[in-house]
C-alpha cells in the first residue's frame, strides 16, 4: 500500500477506545513523520466542531477527533448524566468527512481507579467561567494534558467559543513545555447568530428565540465601537441593557476583558474579549467577541 494511504486505508474511519491502542496509533504516525492533528471534543458533534475537523484536514494527516464527556468538568450540580451523547451520528459525520480515527474512550480508560493528578493553570482558573463552575478548569486542562499525551498531536483545534479555555491550554502548553501546537479557530454560529453549542439541544422554542440575546449584546457592542465608542464601562452596559430586556435570560457576567489576563479592561487596549454568560431557562450558555484595538481603530470580530 503506498506510503501515504496507511491512514486511510479504504477510506475506512477506525474507532479506538483503549488508551494502549491509541497511543500505539499516534506512536506509528510519530515514526512515520506524520503531521498528527486533534480536535478534542465531546461529542454531540455540530458544524462548529466540524469546522475544526476541517480545519485540521486542511493541515494535518490523519485527524484524530476525540469524543469524551469528560466527568472531571462538570460539577456536582452540572448537567455530566444528561449531556448529549450521540456517538452514532457523530461517527456517520465524521466518517463523510473523511477522518482517520476516533477516540472514544469509556471514562475508565481514562480515569484509572485512585486517579489523583489535577493540573491547575493558576489565576487564569479563577474568575468567569472559573468562577462559577469551580474545578471546571482543571478538568479541561487535566483532560487536555492527558489526550495531548495518549494522541501526541503536532497540532491541536481548539474553538474561540471557550476563549478562557483556549487562553488557559495555551498557557498550560506553554508552562509544561508541551509539543502540541495549539491552533484557534473562529466561532460558527447560525444564521440568527446563536453560537452553535452542544447545550442548544436543551432550549425549547421560546428559549430558543431568546438564546439570541448573547449574540445581540455583542453585536451591540460591535456597534457602539462602530459608532465611536471607547468607553468599557459604557460598553459593558450596552451588553447588560440586551440581556435585562429579554425576560428569559439571566445574566451570569457581561465582561470586557484583557485578552492576556483575562482581568477587566480598563481600556480598550492590544485585544480584549467582550465575554457574555447567562442562563436561558435552565440552560447556561456563554459566547464572546474578540476587539482588536490598534490605535484609535478597533476591530470586531463576533
Ligand atoms: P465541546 O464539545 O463543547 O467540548 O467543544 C469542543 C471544541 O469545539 C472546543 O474547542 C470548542 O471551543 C469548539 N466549539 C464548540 N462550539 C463551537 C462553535 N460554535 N464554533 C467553533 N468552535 C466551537
């Protein structure tokens, strides 16, 4: 078989579950000098991790997408039962693509009985997201720590949707000196400007219509830096009005963040995140906008 067919051998995606099979795939594609890319996911799979999966097909061979609820991010109350698990569709969707492998582990694999090593990314796990799921963070840096060594990818795709998180994997690449490239793709949303998240499964049709609050607040702030706008306290509030008028949507936190330290803005300064939060029904669901700001021209990109 020619030499850059072995990963795709009659177009056929290979399944993997075990931790030893896995690491015994991406050892060979490391001797072979294959170009490995993950896509991290967990599952309940919709265009924007798809858009990753393209992303990464466009740079890298094979593709590995890992599918895996991981129960070390969710916390006591969250919603780890009864989150989407849809692994058959999710193959169909990846097989039509043409993906090498998935990794789709039993959590057993993956949380060895007496499991007791947590990575924490300091400060940057503390406020926001951090703050109000406490002990999400080092679960997702603990699982990517993890994946980044079973699947040793060259490069790894991360959505700007959890921008805290990608900020937070960066810096753990950083800090342990880790191989994998992180690479950051932009927000895939439908037409009406909703996110596309698992958790959008859980609205109903009110909920639906009202989800659509998160993206009109940031676009209200695209709007108001548009029309000459500085001000992140005015900015701030211009988010807030969007989300009080909507009777569904409880705010969490509306912020406009230094892209760095992820701390307030004083200014709008370098890059920052507008970064919104809220409840919808019982349905948390959180998205950003990225503001570049170079001079007096500031660009927006929701
Ligand atoms: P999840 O399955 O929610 O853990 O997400 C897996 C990856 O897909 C993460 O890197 C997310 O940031 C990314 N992702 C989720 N939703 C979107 C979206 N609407 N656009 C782009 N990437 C996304």
């Amino acid at each position: 078989m020619p030499r850059e067919r072995r990963f795709r051998a009659d177009n056929l995606m290979e399944t993997i579950h075990t931790v030893a099979w896995m690491k015994q795939v991406a050892r060979e594609a490391r001797r072979n000098e294959r170009i490995l890319g993950l896509v991290p996911t967990m599952g309940a799979l919709h265009e924007g991790h798809l858009s990753l999966v393209r992303e990464a097909q466009g740079q890298c061979a094979p593709v590995v997408v890992s599918i895996f609820v991981n129960p070390t991010q969710f916390g006591p109350a969250e919603d780890f039962q009864k989150y989407p698990r849809t692994l058959e569709a999710d193959r169909a969707a990846l097989q039509k693509m043409g993906v090498d492998y998935i990794f789709a582990p039993p959590p057993e694999e993956v949380y060895q009985e007496g499991f007791r090593t947590f990575v924490d990314v300091e400060g940057l796990n503390a406020r926001l997201e951090g703050r109000t799921r406490p002990g999400h963070f080092r679960g997702v840096a603990t699982v990517v720590l993890k994946l980044f060594e079973i699947v040793q990818p060259r490069f790894a795709f991360f959505g700007r949707k959890d921008a805290q998180q990608v900020r937070i994997i960066r810096q753990m690449a950083a800090d342990l000196n880790l191989d994998a490239q992180v690479v950051v793709c932009p927000i895939v949303r439908e037409a009406d400007g909703l996110a596309l998240s698992s958790r959008n499964a859980y609205l109903n049709g009110d909920e639906r219509r009202a989800a659509t609050a998160l993206y009109r607040s940031l676009d209200a702030v695209q709007r108001e830096i548009a029309a000459g706008e500085r001000d992140v306290a005015r900015l701030v509030a211009a988010m807030r009005r969007v989300i009080d008028a909507e009777s569904k949507v409880s705010l969490d936190y509306a912020e406009i963040v230094d892209a760095d330290t992820f701390e307030p803005a004083l200014a709008l300064r370098k890059s920052c995140y507008a970064l919104i939060a809220a409840g919808v029904g019982s349905t948390r669901l959180i998205d950003n906008a990225l503001i570049d700001a170079d001079g007096e021209a500031v660009r927006v990109t929701v």
